[in-house]
C-alpha cells in the first residue's frame, strides 16, 4: 500500500482529511520543508474497540418475553428488591 504524503500547513489546514486517510488504516509521512519529518500510522485497537455492545431491550424479551406487569406487581417486586414487603 503507498503511503500517504502530507505537508505540516496540510495538518493545520487539512486535518480531517488526513485524519480520514489514520481511521481508515493508511499510515500518513508528513512532509517539513521538503523533507520527511515524522509518520503517522493508525492506532492499534484495543480491547474497548471491540467490547461487544450490550442490547437490553432483547435482553428484557429474552425473559419477560411480551408480558405486560399491573401496578401491583411492580409495587410487589420492587417491595421484595428493598426489603420493605407488607
């Protein structure tokens, strides 16, 4: 893959499109007075980047399935969560 050139006006000038070239895996040279002077490369992912994205809703249909609770129940579960039944 050719890597990708830009000047230093280019990042203060440009810098959503050289930091569109970083996220889409392309290593950028950045180019002082001619001169190769420093290369970006995109950043590894980590760990966060691929925690799995929790659907709760689905979750909630999973064991509820379509029931609808009365204002007594809920009163009652949330009775029996804090401890203060009567």
């Amino acid at each position: 893959m050719k890597v990708k050139t830009a000047t230093v006006a280019d990042l203060r000038n440009n810098f959503r499109r050289v930091s569109a070239w970083l996220e889409n895996g392309e290593s950028v040279e950045i180019v002082k007075r001619g001169r190769r002077f420093a290369r970006l490369v995109p950043a590894a992912a980590t760990s966060l980047d691929k925690l799995i994205k929790v659907d709760f809703s689905a979750q909630l249909r999973a064991v509820w399935g379509q029931k609808v609770f009365s204002d007594g129940e809920i009163e009652a579960m949330r009775g029996a969560e804090l401890g203060t039944q009567s």
